[in-house]
C-alpha cells in the first residue's frame, strides 16, 4: 500500500488591520525547517537570542501593589466581621 501524505492548511485570520495567511502543518515542512537550523544555515550564534535586560525596580508601582492588596485584605476582614452572628 503506498504512502499517503496528508497536508491540512488553515488559515490565519488576524484582527483588523492584520495579515491573513496559510498556516501549514504539515509534519515535512516542519522538519525541513528544523534540519535549516540544524547546520546553523541562517548564521544564528550558538546561544540563541539575546533577551532583553531587566529595568530598575519601579518602587511606587510596587508599593501601591502591595498597598491595594493590604486595603482589600483589611476590607475582606471588615466584611468577616459585619456579617458576623451576633
């Protein structure tokens, strides 16, 4: 019985004011694509992408965090105690 390859095309809708392409799934493209990167074809550097530095720690942005959660805790704790049984 021979070989039967199937291929399955979706497409891609994006929301307006985007691109609409074919995604492809097939399983050889997919390989293919994987062996061009094998032999470092597209002179990619061993360790991948650089990622980006982290910024400075926002304090404010972190304080007021914190602070909202220790208000909606307080006010969790008020609500425990006014729906209290007497």
């Amino acid at each position: 019985m021979p070989a039967v390859r199937v291929r399955s095309v979706r497409v891609c809708d994006n929301a307006p004011g985007g691109s609409t392409h074919s995604v492809s799934t097939d399983h050889a493209t997919t390989v293919a694509h994987a062996d061009e990167h094998a032999d470092d074809a597209h002179g990619h550097d061993d360790g991948g992408h650089d990622e980006p530095a982290l910024g400075p720690v926002d304090i404010p942005a972190w304080a007021a965090a914190i602070g909202g959660i220790l208000i909606g805790v307080v006010v969790a704790f008020c609500f425990v105690l006014a729906t209290k049984p007497v």
